[in-house]
C-alpha cells in the first residue's frame, strides 16, 4: 500500500501544481490575442491562485467528513477536465471563470494530502510526505515547461491542451493507485463507518491521552487531537509573531510570481521555447531551501530568514543586467526564505493551534500570489521591469520589517519563559514538541525548514 500511496500523491501534486501555472509561460501570447496589458493577461495565473487561497481552509474542513480519498480524486479529476476546457474558451471571461473553477478545485490537494498520508502510513512517512512535495515543485515546473516549449508550435491554446493531457494522465495514474483509508477496508464492523468522521479521528476515538498530572484523563474528540479547534484558530490569529509571518507569505511569494508572470514578456524578443528555459531555474529551489534549513537549525530562524530576504532582493536586482543569473539567485533567495518562515510557523504557534496556523499561512501565501502577483505585472505594464525590480525590492524589504518584529516578540517571549522556569530541579512544563504525524497533518515538515518546497 505504501508504494501505492507515495506514487499516487505525488501524481497527485504534479497534475495539480502543473495545471495550476500552466498559463504563465504563455501570458504574452494570450495578452496578444485579447488585447491585454501584463496585468490584465496575470489575471489567468492570480484567479486560480486566488481562488484556492478562498477555498483550501473549507476544503481542509470539508475533507474531515468526507474523507480525504474523495476529496483528491474529485480535485484532481475536475482540475484536469477544466484544463480540457481551457483551450476551447471563446473569450476572455470565459477563460478566467474556467481558471477560478480550477483553482477552487486544486485546493483539494494541498487541503488534503499531507493529512492523508499521515492517517495512512506507518512507516517511511518522511519519504512520502517528501515525494508529495517533489511532486507538487516538479508539477509547478513541468506545466511551465510543457506550455511554454510548445507554444511556439502548437499555439497558446494547443499548449495549454498539452498540459492539459498532461494532467489527465496524471489524475488518471491517481484515480487508480489512490488506495482506499485502511479502515474501509476493514469490514462492516469498521470503526469509522460513520462518513463524518475521518479515518484518522476513528482511529483516535479509541485511545485517550494519558492523564494530566493532578487530574482526569482528556477526553478525545473525533476529528480532531485538540478539543479547543476554535481557541486555536484565535490563538492562530492573535500571536503577533505569526501575523507578522503570515504577512512575510504575503509579500514574498508576491514578489516571487511578480517576476515570473512577466518573464515572458521580459523576453519577448526571443522563441517562447528559449525563453521558458528559464523555468528550469526553479528547480535551485530545492537545493536552497535544504540549505536553510540547516542554517536554520545552528544560527536561528530569523536571523536566517532575514539573509534569505536579502540574497532575493540582490537576486531580483541582478536581473536588471542579466536576467538568467538573477532569476537563479532570486529563486534559490525565495525558496529558502518560504522553507524557514514556513517552519518558524510550526514552530511558533501552540500545539492546539499548528494546523490552524499552517493554514492560515497557506492562505497568505496565494493571496500574495493573486493580489500582489496581479499587482506587480501592472507596474511592469506601466514602468517596465526596472520600475518592477524597485516595487519587489521594496514589498521584500516590508517583509524583512515583518521578520525582525517577529524576531523581538520571540526574544521577548523567550525571556519571559525563562524568568518563569525554576532555577534548579526538574520543570514541570509539559514538552510540547509535536510527533512527526502532528507536523505533517499541520502542514510543516518533520523537521524544523528541512527544505520542503512550496507549492509553487
């Protein structure tokens, strides 16, 4: 089953991350043939984006009492038939709701996914969760890869239909090796057998912590291995250190799809086949985010995340004069920076509150992509790419701002925490530290910034 399960969510993120960003290598072509400014042809990427960052908090929701299997399968398939539609669009508009249906529809991936796998392997857990992430990056670099090698030849719309076929295969690959929860498999005497309740909270209904010191065992609530989901919600919301993380999603990643919406018009000039090389750099991705992970871990997260924020806006300036070399190192910046603040997230918020506020941070981080990305294609339509260049630096320079209020609260809480612990003896403080399972299902990886890639 393992096998089975690490292939099919892997398929499962390179259909979705593929169609998700398809269209970015191709915005020139379809800014051509509608007539459009780069911030009005960004709106094919923003409203796909956008639409998950609305709905993948309720799909999250919604995969609880349906279950996870039903909800990937149904996201990738109609991710997939939408991509079918795209190419046949009669105009514009027809195009953009046909995108804000296929990002709604993505959702149910990064919604459902991580958890899936956390209810369902006992072991190697580490290596599918990374397999699902490689997954979702190479699917991000795929679709743009597919769509702009191709346009040259087949056209915008025929390009598009590639990626499309390339998605299908993919859901395909996932409708027939996405195996079913193990408790349904179980029998009729299943636990579980009530479809409100996820495979994961059945399995938990039995067991009950152990007893808090001084009083009674906890009771456990199915669905959840928390009884307070709404104080972690506001717990999610009224950390200041988190708001400022969540708004550091915001900006970078704005600043991240900003440059890439308008590449292609960047290099206009060149085949489209040529210019969508470029894509190529996204894989430094991986490479940087393990990086800062590691550095992460010895010198802190944000001091780290700060020197990330940096090497992006020097990435970002590079690409005045020469834009492969710049795009390299605004990549790899972006990347590590994602990876550390991603982890600082599940690392700040309270138990009770990790999923809550790694999703609160997924949310953040494609409304930065919609808005900001939406945003920054119309300053390069009317200053160019310079005039772009100063608008990230200056959005990366706001999240460096973010990053070092952030860094006070912790110092403040830390020396809190400290002037409260006893001098000598054992303390009584409950250890905190999630199992590899809780990380998972919240959305961050197993180990502190271990180099996991976002999304896009």
């Amino acid at each position: 089953m393992s096998t089975r399960l690490t292939v099919s969510v892997a398929a499962a993120g390179l259909a979705s991350f593929a169609l998700l960003y398809a269209p970015q290598p191709v915005l020139p072509q379809i800014a051509a043939e509608y007539g459009l400014e780069p911030g009005g042809a960004s709106l094919a990427v923003s409203a796909a984006t956008g639409a998950l960052a609305v709905v993948v908090v309720p799909v999250a929701a919604l995969s609880e009492r349906v279950g996870r299997r039903p909800v990937i399968l149904v996201s990738v398939l109609a991710a997939a038939v939408l991509a079918l539609l795209l190419p046949f669009a009669p105009d514009y508009s027809t195009f953009l709701v046909l995108r804000v249906l296929q990002g709604a529809a993505v959702a149910g991936v990064p919604a459902a996914a991580m958890a899936f796998l956390a209810d369902e392997m006992r072991d190697n857990l580490g290596g599918a969760v990374g397999a699902m992430i490689a997954g979702n990056s190479a699917g991000g670099m795929l679709g743009r890869l597919l769509a702009g090698t191709t346009a040259d030849w087949l056209g915008w719309r025929g390009a598009l239909g590639a990626a499309a076929v390339f998605g299908l295969l993919c859901a395909c690959v996932v409708a027939f090796l996405l195996p079913r929860p193990e408790l349904d498999r179980s029998g009729s005497g299943r636990l579980g057998s009530d479809r409100s309740v996820s495979p994961r909270a059945a399995r938990l209904g039995m067991l009950r912590r152990g007893p808090r010191p001084g009083g009674p065992p906890d009771p456990i609530i199915p669905g959840s291995t928390d009884n307070s989901g709404g104080s972690g919600l506001k717990a999610a919301l009224s950390d200041p250190a988190l708001l400022c993380l969540y708004g550091v999603a915001v900006l970078a990643v704005g600043s991240f799809i900003s440059l890439y919406n308008v590449i292609g018009f960047r290099l206009a000039a060149l085949p489209s086949w040529l210019s969508s090389l470029v894509f190529v750099v996204y894989a430094v991705g991986g490479i940087a985010s393990a990086t800062a992970g590691r550095l992460a871990d010895r010198h802190g997260r944000g001091r780290v995340l700060l020197v990330c924020l940096g090497i992006t806006a020097v990435g970002a300036l590079v690409t005045i004069p020469l834009v492969p070399l710049g795009l390299a190192i605004f990549t790899g910046g972006f990347f590590a920076a994602h990876a550390t603040a991603s982890g600082w997230v599940g690392s700040r918020a309270p138990r009770h509150a990790r999923g809550q506020a790694s999703g609160l941070y997924l949310c953040g981080f494609y409304v930065g992509s919609s808005v900001l990305g939406t945003t920054g294609s119309a300053a390069f339509g009317a200053w160019g790419w310079t005039g772009l260049t100063a608008l990230v630096v200056s959005w990366l320079a706001m999240a460096a701002v973010l990053v070092q209020k952030s860094r006070g609260i912790d110092t403040d809480d830390s020396s809190a925490l400290r002037s409260t612990l006893p001098s000598r003896g054992r303390s009584s403080e409950p250890d905190f530290r999630p199992t590899d399972t809780e990380r998972v299902s919240a959305g961050t990886s197993t180990t502190t910034a271990d180099g996991n890639t976002p999304p896009s």
